[in-house]
C-alpha cells in the first residue's frame, strides 16, 4: 500500500503568541508594537484584554496617511478603535491551509485569527505563513508566470505619496513597481508608508519652499521645491527580482528567507515583465 498524505493544518503554520493591544492604546504604541516584533497586523481587544474587537494592519496605517485631513492628530492621540477593521475572522487550528488560503481571498483579508473554544486567539496565521508553507511542500507544482501579475501598477521616482497610494487602492495590490526608463529601481508597499515618520508627516503645514533654480527655457527664476514625499524616497530600491520560468515554490522560499512580500519579475536585460505578492501565492495554493 502507498503512503498516504495527510494535509498540512493551520496549527502547523500559524504564529503564535499573537501581540495584541488595548482599544484604548495609541497608535503610535501598535505601530511600536509591530516594529519591535516586526509583524504586520496587532490584535486589539476590549480595555479588559478579553475579547477581541477588531485588528489593525499596515493598510490602516495607509488610510492615516491618505486621510491626512481627517487625522490631524499625532498618532500619540489616535486610538486604536478609530482605525482598526472590524470585524475580524477566525479559522479553528484543525483546517486545513488551503481552507486558510481560500478564506483569505473570499474575504480579501491577510490574516485569520485561530481560535478554538476561547474567546482570545491561540494565534494568527498570515498570508506570509501560507507563503511558507507552499514554499515547503510544493516545489515543481506552477511556475512563476502561472500566478505572477502581468500588468502590475507602476510609478516614476518622481511621483507623489498622494499619487502612489492611489494607484495601492486603485489597483487593489497594495503594492506598486518604481520603473525608470522601462527598468526596475524600486518598490513601494504599505510597510514603506507605514515607516514613513508619521506625526511629522501628519503635522508638516508647508507643502513647498522657494528659491532660485533653472525655469523653462534654461532661464533663472524662481522656483518650488515641493516637501511632499516622492516615490524614490519611499522606495526600497533594487529590489529582489524574479524570472517568470523560475519555479514559483522557490520564488515563495526567497520571499520567506528575505522577508518581503513582493518580487519584480524582470526578463534578462532587467525590464519589468510583471509582479509576484504573497496574494499570487496564495492563488495557487488554493488551486493545489
């Protein structure tokens, strides 16, 4: 008789413990917390830490930013109940992780709290612990051009914040490629904004400065210099690049060990020919 293969668990891959914070706590501490322990998501609880209320990621770090009007604040004096999502799902520890990976993408969600008999999570299992375990257990199944984005947004290094977020939410991604002359330079996700120091952002009144520069024509004049971020300082730049023939199991094993969610796939010569993110393998899991 053959072997029979049993399916991975969600307890297999979640992580655990999970960091949670206080509805009442700052954002500027559930931004500390997710540097300190370098995550991307911190559960928030009611003020007695015993249910939890709702979640706050990197994307409601985005939505600070963008809603520069709104938050004024310093995030000193922004609660995590004004921005966090809610409600949060929850997945028991025995399903299965193509369960996992198909709930997230029902939900358009990264993470799904694992919870069984309790009303606090034993962990959490994210979009990054499912890349993990594809990269584990499915070497040879798809290739990179299988799942990866053939039309990913893209930006020049001298694009504003402003216009870089809107082509995140547009697109949906949540990510976008800084391309130059048809080549890759860099690339802009939500932990590139979320790092971004916010309260000084947030605060700044003067959106431009003047002095004297080369106008139109080579003729000296005044000129702005806009203070508002660009792409090329939110970039991270020379980003890892992948090949779209290159095993898409492998891609996922360098997203594993470099930490990032995110791989330009370029031809030879360097020019973009689409993007891989942790949702794309997410979708082949699934399809598994």
């Amino acid at each position: 008789m053959g072997v029979v293969k049993t399916a991975s668990r969600v307890s297999t891959y979640m992580s655990s413990p999970v960091i949670m914070a206080h509805r009442t706590d700052s954002l500027a501490h559930v931004r500390n917390l997710m540097i300190r322990h370098k995550i991307g998501k911190v559960v928030i609880t009611d003020a007695e830490g015993r249910r939890v209320e709702g979640i706050v990621s990197k994307s409601d770090f985005v939505r600070v930013v963008y809603n520069k009007k709104r938050y004024v604040k310093p995030l000193s004096n922004i609660m995590a109940y004004e921005i966090m999502s809610s409600p949060v799902y929850a997945i028991p520890p025995g399903r299965t992780i193509k369960s996992a990976a198909h709930a997230m993408i029902k939900r358009k969600i990264g993470s799904l709290l694992v919870i069984e008999g309790s009303a606090l999570p034993s962990g959490i299992i994210t979009k990054a612990d499912l890349v993990r375990a594809y990269s584990e257990k499915y070497v040879g199944r798809f290739q990179v051009k299988d799942f990866m984005n053939d039309k990913p947004p893209t930006v020049h290094p001298t694009h504003s914040l402003y216009y870089v977020i809107d082509l995140m939410n547009e697109s949906g991604i949540g990510k976008v490629v800084v391309c130059e002359g048809g080549k890759v330079v860099g690339v802009i996700t939500k932990s590139d904004v979320m790092f971004l120091n916010l309260d000084t952002f947030l605060r700044r009144r003067v959106k431009y400065y003047k002095r004297m520069g080369v106008v139109g024509r080579g003729f000296e004049g005044v000129v702005r210099f806009y203070t508002m971020p660009l792409a090329g300082d939110l970039m991270t730049p020379d980003p890892i690049t992948v090949g779209e023939n290159e095993d898409l199991a492998m891609a996922a094993d360098v997203m594993v060990k470099n930490g990032v969610g995110t791989l330009p796939v370029t031809d030879e010569e360097g020019n973009l020919r689409g993007l891989l993110t942790k949702y794309d393998v997410l979708r082949a899991l699934r399809k598994v």
